[in-house]
C-alpha cells in the first residue's frame, strides 16, 4: 500500500506514528510517497491536445482528464502528469520563450491536487528516473463516421487515419513532440478510435493493461462525462489560478479600479472545497468589464464579432443601465484598436492591463492572459464575446465566485447579428 503518494498534507492521515516512521520512498516537489507495506505501482497517465487549440480550450480538456483520473483512482493509483504549457499559437510575444511551462506558471498545483493527484512532467522525470513513457494511445475519430447516422459510444483499436505523429527511430522508440522535451520517448504507440465520454477509457487501462505509463495524445477527442454537473463544477473548482497571477490581478483592482475583495464580497476560502456561495451574494467592483475578442477572430470575420464603434455602443448601454463610469476591457486586440475603442468610450474611464516587463518575462502571454480573466471576473458586470472559450472560462469564475448569472451570461452581438442576439446559455453552479 502507498499511502499519501500525491495528497497535502493537511488531507493526508495516517493511523499511528508507526505509520510515518517507515520509509520514504522519494520525495517530488511538495510530494512525499510513504511507504508502509507492499507497494503497489504507481501508475501516470499523461496527455496532450491537438496543437492548434488555444489556452481555454486546453484547460477544459484538462477537467475531462481529471475526471477520468479520478475514475481511475478507484482501481488503483494513478497520478495526473500534467503537459507543459508552450507553442501556443496565440502566444506571441516574440522575446520569450514559450515552452516547457510548468503548471505552477498559471495555476495553484495545489489546489488542483485536493481533487486528483497530479504531478509535473519534470516531477514525472525524477520519480521514474527519465522521460519515458510505456504507451501512447493516439485519439482519433472513427473513418467512416457514424454508422447509420446513429451517435454511439464506442472505442477500438484502428489503424491511423493520419500519418502517426510518432516515428520509430532507430533504437526502436518513438520520437515526436513531447512538450519541447527532446530526451524524451515512447516504447509504444497505437491508435484508438473513439467516439464518448472520457469514462470509456477507463476499461482500456484498467483491464489486460501493464503498461505504467500512458500517454493519451488529442485528449479534445473525449467528451466530459458529465458536463455542467457536480463533477464538472467540482473539478472545475479545483483550477485555481496561481496566487502571484492573482496578487497581480488584486493590486490592480484595487489601485485602479477601486476594488477589493472585502467591498466586493468576493472574498475566498484557503480551500475551494470549503467555499461555496450563493448566486448575487458577490457585488464586484464598480466597473464593467468586457471581453472583446480580436486577433483571429475579427480576421475570419467571425459574425460574433462587434466592430469597434458597435462594441462600445452595447459597453455604454450596460454602463448607463448599472450607472458604472469605469470600464476594464481584457482583449487581444493590437494598440491601435485599443485607442479607437477608447475614442469611442471617451466619456468613460477606460483601462487595461499592460504587463510590466518582469510580469511578462516571468508568467508569459498565458499569465497574462490569467491576468485579465480575473480582473474581468471580479467587475459588477461583464460582457465577453461569443463562442469565446475565454469568455466561457471567465463566465464559470464568476459562478465560483458568488456572481448573479445576469451579471455575467452577457455577450456583444455580432457587426451582422440583430441588437438582441442570442445570449450565452447559462450553467449555473452546482455543488
Ligand atoms: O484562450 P483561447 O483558446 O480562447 O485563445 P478562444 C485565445 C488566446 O488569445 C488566449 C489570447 O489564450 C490568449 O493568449 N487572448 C484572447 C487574450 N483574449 C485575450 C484577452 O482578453 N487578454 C489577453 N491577455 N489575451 C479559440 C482559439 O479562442 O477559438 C481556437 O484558441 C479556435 O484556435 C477557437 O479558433 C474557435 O476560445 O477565444
């Protein structure tokens, strides 16, 4: 038996003082394994996503997984090796680099850790002693689509629909993009078809399955098992940002905006497990804020996207109807877009959050962008862009937080939408 092998501290107990003064097997960041008998092996379960998908995208694959993990744990113990952030490609700031980005960069491992045990891949490195992985299933759908145009779950072994991205080299492992870590490689690779939830993986590791190490690759592929449920709020929950991205976010709320938790009621608990607030009890800060997404989205000419001038009609709309006189906007967009929309809004206080260079060199496009999602999540009113994962993550922070759905579901309609475009759905929070 493994005892402790990934929870905190204040969540481990063990029965006597016996107990701890057995051996310590390793020891891994703030992780301690105990061994008290037996052991019985540690199992990992690493991931990857389609590269061309975005942050937000990312971190809501990352809650499928943990639930599958958490699935896993009742059959034996498994750990979450979490994928190093980089080469995203909307992370573009050319002086730094962007790879190998560990967790704890934009999150709170801890936090994380109270639902599933999860680990970093440097973590992984040290506690198997290198950067190999026993099996890569590779997620792909099924070729021929669905049979009799009737949606089933389903998974199976298949060929490759795409040329593998693993090539065997010459040692007889597999090669391939492994978070900018060149060392490390896999002694096996197939393809699964798969068509369901992330549940209908757990049979295939649980049952006739050895190897200690699975690398499930385009982990988008599973759908969440129960999605805007108990098991998705809870997980959901646990993905807390990193408190220095935090501390940042405060600082500026309260230096500008004139925002602090106390006023707002947005207090938090050290432990997300002991918070849970009821709807409209947040007040937030007296500012509105929106998120208005540019980049590639105004580039595809996407109909969710509000030119400039409509954009800051709907933001003086909301302005006036909440009697707010400051306005954060969180965006994307390039310098100049930023002082037309100011023109527009020159009525208004307008800000934004522009990194100092340390903030940037140390926490990266990413942290920035964690930056503007808390910031936008502690306003009185906010206003995001549809279809905008970022938004969609924005609007669950709110939910976290204690915020009325009306006060958050809120999107800008389109340069072709009609005025009262459809609003975003709302997922209530359930605990
Ligand atoms: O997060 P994300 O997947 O959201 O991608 P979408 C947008 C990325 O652009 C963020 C930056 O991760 C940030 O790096 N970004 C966007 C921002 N808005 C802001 C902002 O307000 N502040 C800061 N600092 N950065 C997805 C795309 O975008 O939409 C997919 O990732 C696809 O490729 C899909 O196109 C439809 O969901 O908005």
């Amino acid at each position: 038996l493994v005892l402790c092998s990934h929870c905190l501290k204040t969540e481990c107990s063990l029965d006597t003082e016996a107990d701890l003064s057995d051996d310590i097997v390793f020891q891994s960041g703030s992780h301690q394994t105990l061994k008290v008998g037996p052991a019985i092996p540690r199992r990992y379960l690493l991931y990857h996503v389609n590269h061309g998908e975005g942050f937000n995208l990312r971190r809501d694959v990352y809650m499928r997984i943990a639930n599958l993990v958490q699935r896993l744990q009742q059959d034996g113990d498994w750990v979450l090796v979490l994928p190093p952030w980089g080469r995203l490609y909307h992370w573009r700031t050319r002086s730094l680099e962007q790879i190998r980005i560990p967790w704890a960069t934009f999150f709170d491992v801890e936090s994380l850790n109270r639902y599933i045990p999860v680990i970093e891949f440097e973590d992984f490195i040290k506690e198997t002693g290198q950067a190999a992985i026993d099996q890569i299933l590779y997620l792909q759908a099924y070729k021929e689509g669905w049979t009799n145009g009737k949606w089933e779950e389903k998974i199976d072994e298949r060929e490759c629909i795409e040329p593998p991205a693993y090539r065997l080299d010459e040692a007889g492992v597999f090669r391939g993009w492994f978070w900018g870590y060149p060392d490390a490689y896999a002694k096996a690779f197939k393809c699964l078809s798969v068509q369901g939830m992330a549940r209908i993986l757990a049979p295939v590791l649980l049952n006739n399955f050895t190897a200690r190490s699975v690398f499930v690759d385009r982990g988008e592929e599973i759908l969440h098992d129960y999605y805007g449920q108990v098991q998705y709020w809870t997980v959901r929950r646990s993905m807390r940002f990193a408190k220095h991205l935090r501390d940042i976010g405060d600082e500026f709320r309260e230096s500008k905006l004139e925002s602090t938790d106390e006023k707002d009621k947005t207090v938090m608990t050290d432990n997300w497990r002991d918070m849970e607030r009821k709807p409209g009890s947040a007040i937030g800060g007296p500012y509105l804020a929106a998120h208005l997404r540019r980049e590639d989205f105004a580039r595809n000419n996407r109909k969710e996207v509000p030119t400039l001038e409509r954009a800051a009609d709907q933001i003086k709309v909301a302005l006036k109807k909440y009697k707010l006189e400051k306005v954060f906007v969180a965006t994307d967009a390039p310098k100049h877009e930023i002082e037309e929309l100011r023109r527009h809004l020159q009525d208004y206080q307008v800000y934004n959050y522009v990194p100092p260079k340390g903030v940037l060199e140390n926490f990266k496009d990413g942290g920035v962008a964690i930056i503007d999602q808390w910031i936008c999540a502690h306003a009185r009113y906010f206003i995001g862009t549809g279809v905008s994962t970022f938004s969609f993550r924005i609007h669950e922070e709110r939910q976290i937080l204690g915020f009325d759905t009306k006060m958050t579901y809120n999107r800008f309609c389109g340069h072709s939408e009609p005025e009262d475009c459809e609003q975003p759905s709302v997922w209530k929070i359930v605990y």
